[in-house]
C-alpha cells in the first residue's frame, strides 16, 4: 500500500481536527473566564459569610447580655403586686395626712388659747 493513496485521506483528517481544535479554543475559552468570574464570587461570597457570621455571633451575644439583664427585671405580676403595694401606701398616707392635720388643728386651738389666757391656764 502506498502512502499516495492515504494522503487524502490524512490531509482530510488532519483538516478536521484543526477546525475541530480552532472550535474547542473558541468554546473553551468563555469557559475559563467563566470559571475565573466564579472562582472570584466564590471567594467575595466567602468573604460576605465570613463577615454575616462575625456579625451573627455578636449579635448573639448581645442578646444573651439582655437576657441576663431582662431576668433580673421584675415581671408583670411583681410590677402589679408592687403597684397594689403603692396603692396601700397612698391609703395609709392619707389617713396619716388626715390625722396630722387634725393634730396640728388641736395644738394651734391650743397654742391660741393659751395666748389668750396669758399662758397660765386659767380664764
């Protein structure tokens, strides 16, 4: 068998190949700046977790830091019982406040009588 005759043949196959490496390049290479674009969202995504995480975390802990505080707060039963209490007090006040001024009533009857009368006690 002669190469003569091959040759066709080879030139045929050979031309096919070129065009089919010239397509390959063509289509591989939006591949790779593709991967390249997503190489770079990876990492800047990597970077937002990072960060939402960071920000998580001190989140939580400022709401473990009000809840310590928040148990030490009175709750609406206490805050009830405490105005209840308050209420009572302001009951007793009064009657103290009521009791005082008739106090005072008496002793400034008594203090006028006695200038009247010169101190001595008897009119």
């Amino acid at each position: 068998m002669d190469i003569t005759q091959l040759m066709p043949w080879l030139l045929g196959i050979n031309t096919l190949m070129s065009i089919g490496t010239v397509i390959y390049a063509v289509m591989t290479s939006g591949a790779k700046k593709t991967a390249g674009d997503l190489e770079k969202h990876r990492s800047k995504t990597e970077e937002r977790w990072v960060l939402l995480d960071k920000i998580l975390d001190d989140h939580a802990v400022r709401i473990q830091s009000i809840e310590g505080e928040m148990k030490h707060l009175p709750d609406k039963d206490l805050v009830h019982q405490l105005q209840m209490t308050m209420k009572d007090i302001q009951i007793e006040m009064a009657g103290v406040k009521a009791e005082t001024q008739a106090a005072a009533r008496t002793s400034r009857r008594v203090e006028e009588f006695l200038m009247r009368t010169g101190g001595d006690g008897a009119s």
